[in-house]
C-alpha cells in the first residue's frame, strides 16, 4: 500500500483537532494586568474550531534550493503516529494516525518549530520552537510548559534518553536537564537538574 499525506494550510475535517498556542496575558491582584509584565509570557492551547487557517510562507522564488515541503518528520515508538512539519508552515506540527492512514491532531504554535521528538516509551511529543517553553503533546492533550530557571534559556533543540524519564534541553551556550513527574503526580511540569555552560 502506498499513501500520500498532503499538508494543507487550511484545515476542514472536523474528525481532525487543532491545537492552537495562545498567550495568556498575566493577571496581578484585582484581576488587572501584572506590572511590571513577566520577563516571558505565558501560553496555552485553545482548540481551535475548523475550519483553521493555518500560518503559512511563500517560497522564495528567486532563491536556490527554497525549503518547501516536509522539512522534519518522526514516527512514535508504537508506530502508531508520525509527526511532521512543512516548511512551508513552520508554525505546525501535524501528527498523522497510522492505523488510518489520516491525520489526528495539528499543533500551531506561535513561532516556527525548531524541533521536535517521540518520547522513546510512550506516544509523547516535545516540541521546541526556539523560546523559553517546551511543548508536549499525547492522545490525551497538550500542554505549554514554561522552562525553569534563571536568565532567557531559548530552548533550541530537545532530546529524549531511552529511559523516556527525563528531556534535554538545548540553548545555543547551555543545556539543562529535565525530569518529568510520574504517573503518580503527572501534571505535565518539568523540574529543571541544572545547566551545564
């Protein structure tokens, strides 16, 4: 059998659920806006209503080699999902249902997705796009986890050990390590060990 999974900026099947990165604006004391503002804004995801138009760029057309196309993509331990990115929308990560052969779940995130990897135990997606949070995703939802520590830690890539027990995070100059909790207490939080320069 061979299939074919077009990328669509526009999303129409309501079979297909839409996550969509919304930023949360800080509320101080009285319900009023916090000042002075958070040194990063918080964010969660709405389920958006389709049918969704999704972000998308044009190709350079006076450039050599434009990126277009899927740019990245990863099968889930189980090989139940693959996710994958267009660089023609940078912004979404599409997760395809295998068994079906159709797509699940789109996650648009507010800027573009720099990277993103399976969880080596479970059907667990991070995704990182280049800010102070990591994303994950699960059958069962998602969540926008804001990075712990100090200074703006930019979390370029991310990285899965076999265990599936923790998640290193990549900046440019340092790294931190993350555990994430266990099913007795899983709320999606990340405990940060430390940075490495």
């Amino acid at each position: 059998m061979l299939t074919e999974f077009g990328h669509p900026a526009a999303i129409s099947d309501p079979r297909v659920v839409v996550y969509k990165e919304a930023e949360k604006s800080p509320r101080g004391a009285l319900g009023r806006p916090a000042c002075p503002p958070p040194r990063a804004a918080e964010s969660k995801y709405e389920i958006a209503t389709v049918p969704v138009s999704l972000q998308t760029l044009k190709p350079a057309a006076d450039r050599a080699n434009p990126k277009i196309g899927v740019g990245a993509l990863a099968f889930s331990p189980d090989s139940y999902f693959l996710a994958t990115r267009n660089d023609n929308v940078p912004n979404a990560v599409w997760v395809w249902d295998m068994q079906k052969l159709r797509l699940f779940v789109v996650l648009e995130q507010l800027g573009p997705v720099r990277s993103f990897q399976w969880d080596p135990r479970q059907p667990r997606l991070a995704i990182c796009s280049g800010g102070s949070k990591v994303y994950l995703w699960s059958p069962a939802g998602c969540v926008s986890v804001q990075v712990p520590g100090e200074g703006d830690f930019q979390v370029l890539s991310l990285c899965w050990p076999v265990t599936g027990d923790s998640l290193a995070l990549l900046s440019k100059d340092h790294f931190c390590l993350c555990f994430l909790e266990t099913e007795d207490g899983a709320d999606g939080t990340l405990g940060q060990l430390g940075d490495h320069t």
